[in-house]
C-alpha cells in the first residue's frame, strides 16, 4: 500500500521529468516503462538509474490503466494557467475529478506520476491540492507552501538568478541567504509604491492563494466548493483586504482607493512586476499607465467577452439588489434577505459554480481579473499572456486589485445598505457592560502600538529545478509589530455564569483630510482583529488576550510552511486539522503600518451573547483558530452573525459617531500605531 505522504514529493521541482529525486531524504519514483513521456521512454534505464548510490528511498508505481486525460492536456506545459480564465476552470476541474475518483492513493499515486510530466506544472499544483486537501485518505497531508515550489510568483527575476548561482557553486551547509531588495518594482516617484510592503508581501499572496484553494470555483462533486457561507467568505475576506489596505494608505499619508466606477475610463496607476515565470519562460507582462480595458477576443483561451457583458452583469446584480431577489435558472425567485442574501451574492459575483443563474448574472469578478490582466494584448495579436491580475498568487500585488474590489464591495454593500439597521436589542448583551479596555506591550506605554521592519529567511529550494539539491534561502523584509495584550474589565449582573462573544476591531479615528470619521465611513474601515468566547462570573471579570492568539492570523511557521515547527502529534485529531491552518491572514501583517508620529484609531471590543451567536459543534484541533477568513474545514462557520457584526450594516437612524453607536456591552479605547523604521532580523 502507497505512503500517502510520497504524493507530496511530487510537488518538488515541478518542472524535472518525475523520476528525478526529490525530498530532504533523497528519494525517487519506481516509474513503469510505460508511463515516461516519448522522450525519455526509449533511454528509461538509462535516465532512471542517473541517482545511482545517493538513492535513500525508492518509491513503487503502480502501473493501471490511466484515465482520460485530453481535456487536462489540452493546457500546454509552458502555457500560464489561471483560475479566472473559464476554460482553465473547467480544465482544472476535470483534473480535480479525476484525482478525487481514484479508489485509493495507490491509483491517486499512479494517475498523479503519470499525469505530472504531460499536464501544466502549475495546473498540476493546483488541481492535486485540492484534491488532496478534500479526499477523506489524504486530508491529513501537510501541502508545501506555493511559494516553495513556485518561487518564481513571489521573487525579483533578479533575486532567482543569484539564487540559482548560489545554489549551484556553493556546497549546502555554506549557502548564504539572498536578499530580496525592498525596491524593486518602482521608485518614490510612484506615490502608490509606498505601499510595496503590503502588495507585494510574501504571506499576503500565499493566503490568497490558500484561501482560493480552499474554496475552489469549480468541480463536478459540488461538495468541493458548496462550503457552508462561502459566498459570504468571498465577500468578507475580501472587503476586510480593503479596509485593511486603506489603512495601510492612511500610514503613508495617501487617500482611500478609489473604486474601479467606469470600465472604461483609463487604469490611471501602471505595474511592471520584474517577474520571470520559469514555467512558460516569460517574463510577467506590465502595465502602462493610463491603460484601457478593449473587448477580450482571444482564440486561444475561448474568450469572447465585450466590456459591455461586464456592464450588463453589474446592472442586473443592482436590479436584483433593488428588487431584494434574484431569478434562479428555472424562474424561481431567490430572496436576498438578512441571513442568506450575503451567501447569494457572494456566489454570484465571483462567481462559482453556486451562482444561482451564470446566464443571467454572468462572471462580473473573474472576468474584470481577466479583462484588467489581457489589457496590455485583449486579441492576442503579440501572443502575451495575462499579467499578474490573472492569477490568484500574484493578484494582490497590483494596486488595480484593490480598485476593483473596492468596486467589486461597493455593489455588496449596496445590498447591505438596503437591510434593516441592528437595533439596541439586538446590539446589546442585557447584564453584561465593559468597564475598561487596555492594550498593552511589553514595556511600552498602555495604548500604543509600535510596528517595525523585519526580515526573515525562506527554503526555496524546492522549486530550483536542474540544480544541485540543498536549501536555498531568500531573506525578505516584511512589517512586524510589537506582540500586544488586550486587558478587557467586564461586569456580568445577570447573578450566573453567562458565556460572551468578544468582538474586536480598529479603525482610524480620522479621514485623509484629518476630520473625525463618522461611522458611515468608519464601519467600512473596521479591522477585525480577533474574536474569541469567554466565561463571564458573576460580577467583574478581567480577560486577557494576546495578539498571538487572534482568530484572523496564523503564525509565520504556518504562512511558509514550516512543517516541523509546532507539529502536532502524527494520527491525533490535531493533526488531521494542521493543513487547513494555512489558510489565515500572516501574523506579521496583524495591525496596520501607522507613522512615525503615530496613526490615531480607535479600538472597538463588543461582548456579545454567546448564546444567540453559538453553532453547536466541535471544534478540534488548531484550525478554528483563522476562523474569521478562512472558515473551519468541514464545519460550519463558527459565528452565527453576519460576518463583520456589527458593521456589516448601516448604524441605526440617528447614529453618526461611533461613540453614539455604543451599548453597555460595547467600549472603545483611543490607540496609537508608531512606526519606527528600523530593521531587525529574525531569530528562527
């Protein structure tokens, strides 16, 4: 019987012929005759034997009879793969398919070796960790960290040459780390680069990696994607990306973004990633400034798609919002109300396979991705590819990104705008009051946040393909923060043990121009930063709660995938839920950047009842603990609120400060966020 984990070698040196070897412990595949390509198979004993005496562990494959594999074929190896581009959806899904159809790892094994070196590198990655994080035998496996395998998506073209130098001259125990540059992609003659730190972070793109491989769009067993409110995930995560976006613009004196209103006004800010993608050997495409979106007319990718598709979508989306429905595919009316009505348009903006009727309301998320990432060649006349819109690992490090979800959340808020305000019944905890909130760091005066540049080292070498074996690091620099404890003073009155829901957020106190925010605008801006149950006795209480712990971030071992740090016990409960934890926002990005002379905000901590909010089931394991983005794997969404409670909706009529917005039960303390550009190194 097939080791499960051997499947995970196969992600190693992705574009190495499969029977090289891979892993720490030198390791190769025992691969039929059969299933080598055309130009290895005539010279098999001659290529297989190339490891000779080094070889520590030979790996079995079994030979069967291989599923049709055409339709996954049909993606070039040296073609870009995208998880926006429909036809890649529906290539990806079918390799998905078949990965979860297999009866058992022997086959998965067997079907996997043979499919690696005919199918896309990338599309390969994709499809088998899906398939992996979702078949019942394999959900225990740890998947390597994209950024690992693919470095290319995350590093200077530049930086990768020195790597490769690097890793072929010098003997592995005398390796030095190669240092990522802070200023690669633009000068400070682009005011939008000062925001480099945040778009272009190394663990901001692999959670949004993750979080897409968690909640695929598409695959025909529909269990796959149809997670519990995954609608509502696509719109939370993202909304909560932007809010902590225009923050980070706040700590470098910049205005909110601006929403992408008009497709067919021109991208004012242009991108040049300086980025090669070792698989298609291209470098990443950039942006002029002043670009405009053209209708899509490319043969290849089977897209034929008008700008005008895109307007008529949106116009439909608002008409369903206004109307407080949507038409499903046989004419039913699905309602847009307070519980579910998030979770609708979720699916349907995206969209995923859950739309409730893709005629009708079309592609409007995946399709601006794809028209702002073909910009530069919509009809293929230079044979371009997508630049980096178009692909999930390297999105977010376009400023563009964050303009069209900024647009893509004012059409969710739309909605939520029309619901009815959270009243003073449903705000409040009857009994329950915060008396005091303090925030604290370790011998830094109470209320302040101090934040600081740090740079860390990452293994690459797996994804160092034809090169000498051996780690091979890269050190970035990426913001930090001081670790912090919030002192939260609580009454319960009730005269009985009661159980809360604590809630906390930061928000800016003021707006670009300096004024005092009003909660309109405030609520959008509101970061979660965790949200936690505690035990309330009868009268004062003091809870403590470290920033470590917060229910958005996963640690830096989880974000780059140091597997051996903090493993928890083979077999355990713990165990089986470890690889979902790489879902989660990084740690090190928790609290904005704020200034030298601080960043005023507000911090806001709700106890709410514990009893309204709770969803009965267990929780094992440590992957409840990036809950607020990431949901729980195969559990229900451990909040019964409406993601971002309680300012996913307009405040009551008559509330327009925050201070007005308060019951009892909610408090909020004056925080400052000092930055101090220094930069230390990390102690592994």
């Amino acid at each position: 019987m097939a080791d499960k984990k051997n499947l995970l070698l196969l992600f190693d040196h992705p574009t190495e012929p499969v029977f090289m070897d891979k892993g720490k412990k030198v390791t190769v595949f025992d691969v039929p005759d059969s299933f080598l390509t055309d130009r290895y198979r005539p010279i098999s004993n001659e290529v297989q034997s190339r490891v000779g005496d080094k070889v520590e562990q030979r790996v079995p494959v079994r030979e069967i009879s291989i599923p049709d594999l055409r339709i996954p074929m049909s993606l070039g190896r040296d073609e870009q793969f995208s998880l926006f581009l429909p036809k890649h959806r529906r290539i990806a899904g079918r390799l998905i398919d078949i990965f979860m159809n297999m009866r058992s790892v022997d086959d998965l094994q067997s079907v996997a070796v043979y499919a690696r070196d005919r199918v896309n590198p990338v599309l390969f990655n994709y499809a088998l960790s899906v398939a992996l994080l979702h078949r019942p035998d394999t959900q225990g496996l740890d998947l390597p960290s994209f950024s690992q395998t693919f470095p290319d998506r995350f590093i200077d073209s530049q930086v990768i040459r020195k790597m490769r130098e690097e890793s072929f001259v010098v003997q592995p125990g005398s390796r030095m780390p190669i240092t990522i540059p802070r200023d690669y992609t633009a000068s400070d003659l682009d005011p939008e680069h000062r925001l480099w730190y945040f778009r272009e972070d190394l663990g901001i793109n692999l959670h949004h990696w993750h979080w897409h491989l968690v909640y695929p769009f598409e695959a025909s067993d529909r269990s796959i994607v149809a997670k519990d409110r995954r609608g509502e995930l696509f719109y939370y995560m993202h909304q909560q990306v932007i809010a902590r976006y225009n923050a980070e613009r706040f700590s470098n004196n910049l205005a909110r973004v601006l929403p992408f209103n008009n497709l067919r006004d021109p991208i004012a800010e242009g991108y040049f990633p300086k980025m090669d993608s070792l698989v298609a050997s291209r470098a990443w495409p950039p942006r002029f400034e002043s670009t405009r979106l053209s209708d899509l007319n490319r043969e290849a990718d089977q897209l034929n798609v008008e700008i005008g598709d895109l307007e008529r979508w949106r116009d439909r989306i608002y008409e369903a919002i206004h109307q407080g429905f949507v038409m499903d595919e046989r004419g039913n009316r699905v309602p847009l109300d307070e519980a579910t009505g998030i979770d609708t348009l979720g699916n349907m903006i995206e969209s995923s396979i859950l739309s409730p009727n893709r005629v009708l309301y079309g592609d409007l998320h995946n399709n601006g991705h794809t028209f702002i990432s073909y910009a530069h060649d919509p009809t293929s006349k230079h044979l371009e590819s997508f630049g980096v819109m178009g692909d999930v690992s390297t999105a977010m490090r376009d400023p563009v990104f964050y303009k069209w979800h900024s647009y893509i959340d004012r059409i969710f808020q739309e909605h939520k705008s029309r619901l009815p305000a959270y009243t003073e019944n449903q705000l409040n905890y009857s009994g329950v009051s915060i008396t005091g909130i303090q925030v604290d760091t370790n011998g830094g005066r109470p209320n302040n946040l101090t934040t600081f540049w740090q740079q860390s080292d990452v293994d690459m070498s797996r994804g160092f393909d034809f090169l000498p074996r051996g780690n091979v690091f890269a050190r970035f620099t990426h913001l930090q923060h001081l670790p912090f404890t919030y002192t939260i003073s609580v009454n319960n009155d009730s005269g009985a043990q009661r159980f809360g829901y604590v809630r906390i957020f930061i928000a800016p106190k003021n707006d670009e121009r300096g004024q005092p925010m009003l909660i309109r605008d405030q609520r959008s801006m509101m970061i979660e930063l965790d949200k936690f149950v505690t035990a309330l006795n009868p009268g004062p209480n003091t809870i403590r709660r470290r920033s470590t712990e917060s229910s958005v971030t996963i640690p830096f071992e989880r974000t780059f995938r140091n597997l051996d740090a903090n493993r928890p016990a083979a077999g355990t409960p713990e165990e089986l839920e470890f690889n979902f934890c790489g879902c989660g926002w990084p740690n090190h990005m928790l609290v904005p950047k704020g200034l030298p002379e601080g960043l005023p905000c507000v911090l806001f901590i709700m106890v709410s009842n514990f009893e309204n909010d709770r969803i009965d089931q267990q929780l094992v394991g440590r992957c409840s603990d990036a809950a607020s983005y990431c949901g729980v794997r195969d559990r229900l969404y451990p909040d019964r609120q409406s993601m971002g409670f309680p300012f996913d909706r307009l405040p009551r009529s008559g509330v327009d400060r925050l201070v007005n917005f308060l019951t009892p039960n909610m408090s909020i303390v004056d925080v400052n966020i000092r930055h101090e550009n220094r930069t230390v190194q990390r102690q592994n």
